[in-house]
C-alpha cells in the first residue's frame, strides 16, 4: 500500500480561487464597513458636540430672553412713572392758569376800581383826601395783584418747563421700550 501522506495532495484550482476571492471579497466588505462605522461614530461626536453648542446657545439665548424682559418690566416701571409725572404737571399747569385767570381778574378789577377811583376823584374835589387814600389803597391791591399776577406767570413758565421735561422723557422712556421690545421678539424668534 501507499502512503497517502507520502505525496501532496492537490486541490482543485477553481474552488481555490472562489474561496480567495470570497476572502478578498469578505476583507474589503470588513475594511468598509469599518471605514463607514468610524465615519459615522466621526458624525455622532460631532452632532454630540453641535447638540453641546445648541444647547449652550440656547440657554444663553434664554438668559438674554429673561434680561430683555426684565429690563423691559424696569423701563415700563420707568414709563409709569414717568407718565405719572406728566400727569401732576399737567395738573400743576392747569391750577397755575386757573391762579392766573383768578389773579388777572384781580388785576381786571382793580383797574376798573382805579378808574373808577380816579374818576370820583375829579368830579369830587371836596371829598379828594378821602378819594385819595381810597385811590392810595387801589395802587396798593393792584400793584399786590401785579406781583402775584408775575409770581402765577413764573410758577406757569416753570410747570410748562417742567411739562415739556416731562414730554420728553416719556418719549425717550417709550423709545427705549420699544427697541426692548424689539430685541425680546427678536430674541424670542431665534430661540424658536
């Protein structure tokens, strides 16, 4: 008998190169789908890192939302007041003119009462010591209302000053709750 291990044996080629090439075949679909699982753990770290930077974006987004806010909460305190102020000046311009309409009809009243003084004073030459101290006191009241017909006119000028502020400040106080306002629905916008 033979050895059968004596000689080599030999395969057949065909099966041989199918396996090979199975084999190649099999390595390359290894190699890319390792190449794809890389590239897709690449894009999972990066999409972790845009979520981080989302989320950190988002959050100092929310701050500023809550800062507008509450500056927009301050500057409407701010309005109110404002408003309020404007209102009492208004006021204050309102009695000042009623002190100034009663003063000049003082003044209206105490000319009509000097004319009339100065009148009985020429057709009554007998009683003209009288009629002189009468016109005396007349001079007197009207230069009284004189100076309180200037002191109303200044207390009107400063309340219209004081208004005019006033005006002013409520429309600054509104421009800037407008641009707030501006900036919270601005703000509001890109965190949606």
């Amino acid at each position: 008998m033979s050895d059968p291990y004596s000689q080599p044996q030999k395969f057949p080629v065909i099966p041989t190169v199918i396996i090979g090439v199975l084999a190649a075949a099999l390595v390359a679909v290894v190699f890319v789908f390792m190449n794809r699982l890389e590239a897709t753990r690449t894009r999972a770290t990066a999409a972790d890192e845009q979520t981080l930077q989302a989320r950190s974006e988002i959050t100092a987004l929310q701050t500023r939302v809550e800062e507008t806010r509450a500056a927009a909460e301050n500057l409407q305190k701010q309005l109110n007041a404002e408003t309020l102020a404007h209102t009492k000046a208004q006021a204050d311009i309102a009695a000042a003119r009623a002190e100034s309409a009663r003063v000049q009809r003082e003044w209206d009243d105490a000319k009509v009462r000097l004319a009339e003084l100065a009148e009985e004073a020429r057709t009554a030459n007998a009683r003209a010591s009288e009629n002189q101290t009468r016109l005396n006191e007349a001079e007197t009241r009207c230069a009284k209302a004189m100076k309180q017909l200037g002191d109303a006119k200044v207390e009107a000028n400063v309340a219209n000053h004081r208004a005019e502020e006033s005006a002013a400040k409520l429309a600054e106080a509104q421009s800037k709750l407008a641009e707030l306002r501006t900036q919270l629905e601005a703000a509001t916008s890109r965190k949606r």
